[in-house]
C-alpha cells in the first residue's frame, strides 16, 4: 500500500428534507447505530491523518457524533464543491502534492473498505492519475451524474442529470460520488469551479472536467450500485438496512453459526457469535450482544447488551436487556425478561419471570413467576441469590434483598427480609380448610340466585 499522507473529508452538509424528520438524516439508525458512523467506521479502516467531516448549521448532535474527529460547518448548502472548500483550513497541512484526499458522502454507508483500498491503489497505478472517481453501471441511471470518458476509457467530465443532454442520459456509467484527490490540486481547482448549471450549486463533480483542463490525469475505479446508494429518504434507508443484514447474515454463516432461517434474524453492527451457536428464526440482535461457543437462541428473543456465555440455552421467547451475563451453560426461558442481571453458571430461570438489578448464583434456579421487585417508585435495588439457592414460583423478591447460598424460598412468598443460607424461607398468608364449607355456600347464594333469576 501507499506511504501517502491521507486525509478524508466527509460531507454530510445537505439538509436532506426528503427523509422529512427532525433528526439530521445522518444520524438515523442503520444496523443499530448512527448511518454517519458506518462511514467514519469504514474510513478508519485506511488509518487516515485526519478525518474533517462538513456539517450543517445547527447540526450539533452530528458534531458530537463525529468526535473526535474535527467537524467544520457549511453555513449554506450551495453544493458538493463549496462543502468541500469548507474543509480548506482544516486540512492547509495536509493538502500538498502527493498527499491524498478521499472525499466521501456522509449518506453513503455501504461503501466497502476494499472500495476505499480501490481507490488509493488506482492513484498508484501507472500513469498515476491525479483524481480516481468511483463509477458504477446501475440498471437504472436515472438522477445520476454521468461519467464521460474519452477515447482512452479515463473520465473527462461528469455531467449532472439535470444538465445532461439526450444522448448524455444513455451513458451508463455513472458517479458514485466518492472521489480521491491528488492533495496539491483538489482546493485550487475548487476555487475555479462555478455555479452557472440546472440547480446553482457549486458542483464537485466540475473537478474533472477542469482537472483535465490542467492536463492531470483521471481514472475511474467501478464499483456496483449496493455500495454506492445513498440514503435521502426512509424508503432508503429501508432498502441500505436490507443491504447490510444481508451482509451481517452472511458473516454470522461464514463464522460457524447457523441461522434456520437467516432473513429473520436481525442483527447490529457489533453482534458477535460463537462457533456453532444456532440461532432460530425470528431473532433479534440489538447493539452490544457477544454470543459465546455452542449457544442455542430459540425463536423469538430479543437481545440487547447481553453476554451470553458458552452452552447457553435462551427462549424462546426470552427478553435480554442491557448489562446482563448469562453465565455458561445457563437457562433462561420463555417470557423470561433480564435486566442489568448476572446469572452464574448452569443457573435457570425458566419460564415468566423478571429478573433485574440480581445476581444469580451458580446453579441456582428461578422458578416461573418470580418477580424481582427492583424499583419502588423512586430508585432501584439490588436482589442477591446465592448459589444453588431455590426460589418457588410466584415469589417475589423485594429489593434490596439477598436469598442465602443454598436457600429455598417456598412458592408464592413475598420476601421482604434477607433469607439465611440454607433455611427456608415461606412468606405467604397462611391456609384455611373449612371442611364442608363449599356446600353451605353453595345452598345459601345459589338460592339467591334463583331468586333473582326468577324476579
Ligand atoms: C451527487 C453527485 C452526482 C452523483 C451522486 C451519487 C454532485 C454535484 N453530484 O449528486 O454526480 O451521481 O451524488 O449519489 O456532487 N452536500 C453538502 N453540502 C451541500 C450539498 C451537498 O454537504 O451544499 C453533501 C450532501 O450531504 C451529500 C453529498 O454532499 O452527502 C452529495 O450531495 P447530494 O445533494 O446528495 O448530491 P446528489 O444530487 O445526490
Ligand atoms: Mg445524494
């Protein structure tokens, strides 16, 4: 690879009003975090100097997003070029000749790491072209700008939809909008650039046509439409997050996990599986899920900042929330919700029960029903269980509380004080027999209701 100095900016200036949301359209989910950090993420990947990303007015939480990374702001969206040149001072060390400056679109996530080596590895190439545009033949071209080569196959210009003639249209090949700049010519040939076209921007895309003009040389690497789509509206998105659990399926398959049925599994950009875990249908990953060795995740779950440790057996059904271990060879059931929860290894909690703010102990089991009563209306408590600790159904555990190593709690309790190591512990009212009891109920209100059935 290159010794070149690299330096990326990231334009996410535009005010993308087709999403129609008050959320900065770079900052919607995709895969479970922010589009914008798809990009940055990817970028990363080529270890740049510095990283300059163009913002909006009034797009602090994008800033925020983007640290550490340094952020500039385009007070006026008057196109892709002036975005550009707002990144000039940022970037007055590294912009010389030699150096490489990869522009790229803050909307445009997909876009693979190999795209970005592409790219850089087209510079190297003989006879060492200035400007590498990133291309692509998309089956259906329309709202692209078009890429016009010359006679040799290297870019002359690229022309915008909008400004493009008839027999323009018909070109195929078109521009995915990324671009690598020889670092000595991007800002000086920018300065050039005007707004006399269809939509009075400041166009990028006049840098090859005046690139050529200056006798540099131009290439163009092409990639497929996947990569390069750029998200402007919520149908767009939808279509990028199908793009990339596509991609995230493929990998859970590729690394030794069997998904039943991988399109119903939805996964974050961070999940992580072990070898031989099987995941059944209907499955939801949210961010933060680390899956250990030969775990079983039956149908229907949704997991959420949990680490689930080798041979553990979840669902179905089962509702993992965040800061939770399930420890190995644990069991959690259907309609099973953890919280901020630590099971010990081989603990249960097997069927309809909440579990939150708790420590359960090595083998202990959570019987059906059990509610750990962690809030009281102003804050939250902490529940203990001890190892090989025994809790009935139906108990609820009212925190702060701490169920001794090896205790029984008997079902239906309500266990307001802390529960000794091996005693049992009952917290229920107690039961009355009255021997024939049912029947002079029986005698006295089913004459009653006759009465009124007949009145
Ligand atoms: C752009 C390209 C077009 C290409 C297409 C690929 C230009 C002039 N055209 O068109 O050739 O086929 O992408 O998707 O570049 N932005 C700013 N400030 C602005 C304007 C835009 O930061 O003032 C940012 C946007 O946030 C976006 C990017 O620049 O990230 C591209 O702008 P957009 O308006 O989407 O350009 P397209 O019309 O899609
Ligand atoms: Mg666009």
């Amino acid at each position: 690879m290159t010794d070149r100095p690299l330096a990326a900016i990231v334009l996410a200036a535009g005010k993308s009003t087709r999403m129609r949301s008050d959320l900065p359209k770079v900052l919607h989910p995709l895969a479970g975090r922010p589009i914008l950090s798809h990009v940055l993420d990817a970028v990363a990947a080529l270890a740049p100097a510095r990283t300059v990303v163009v913002v909006g007015p009034d797009m602090a939480p994008v800033a925020a997003l983007a640290a550490p990374h340094q952020t500039v702001v385009q007070e006026r969206p008057e196109g892709s070029g002036h975005a550009v040149l707002c990144a000039r001072k940022a970037l007055a060390d590294l912009a010389r000749p030699g150096s490489d400056l990869l522009i790229l679109f803050g909307d445009t996530p997909l876009v693979e790491v190999e795209t970005f080596r592409a790219l850089v590895a087209a510079r190297d190439a003989a006879p060492r072209p200035d400007l590498v545009l990133l291309g692509f033949r998309p089956a259906e071209p329309r709202g692209y700008g078009r890429i016009l080569c010359d006679d040799d196959g290297q870019p002359a210009a690229i022309v915008e939809e909008r400004d493009a003639s008839d027999a323009q249209r018909r070109i195929d090949l078109c521009n995915g909008g990324l671009m690598l700049v020889d670092g000595g010519i991007l800002f000086a040939l920018l300065d050039k650039v005007g707004k006399d076209n269809a939509k009075g921007e400041y166009y990028l895309t006049d840098l090859v046509a005046l690139a050529r003009a200056a006798g540099h040389g131009t290439a163009v690497v092409e990639t497929e439409l996947e990569q390069v789509m750029g998200i402007n509206t919520r149908a767009e998105l939808a279509i990028a997050e199908a793009v990339l659990q596509s991609r995230l399926r493929g990998r859970a398959l590729a690394g030794g996990a069997t998904l039943v049925d991988p399109t119903t599994v939805w996964f974050s950009w961070d999940t992580r599986l072990g070898r031989d875990v099987t995941v059944q249908p209907n499955v939801f990953f949210g961010p933060g899920v680390v899956v250990g060795d030969d775990v079983e995740i039956r149908a229907f779950c949704h997991l959420e900042g949990v680490r689930i440790e080798a041979g553990a057996k979840i669902g179905p059904f089962a509702r993992l929330r965040p800061d939770s271990v399930i420890g190995v060879g644990a069991r959690i059931g259907n309609f099973v919700e953890v919280k901020n929860a630590t099971f010990g290894e081989g603990a249960k909690a097997n069927h309809l029960a909440y579990v939150g703010d708790s420590r359960v102990g090595v083998g202990a089991n959570v019987g059906a029903g059990v509610i750990t009563c962690n809030y009281d209306g102003f804050a939250k408590h902490a529940t203990e269980i001890g190892a090989g600790a025994f809790i009935g159904s139906n108990v609820a555990l009212v925190a702060p509380v701490t169920v001794g190593a090896g205790a029984i709690v008997g079902a239906g309790s309500t266990i307001v004080e802390d529960v000794p190591a091996d005693a049992v512990a009952v917290g229920r009212g107690r039961q009355e027999n009255r021997a024939g009891g049912a029947a002079r109920l029986r005698a006295r209100r089913g004459g009653a209701k006759r009465k009124a059935a007949e009145g």
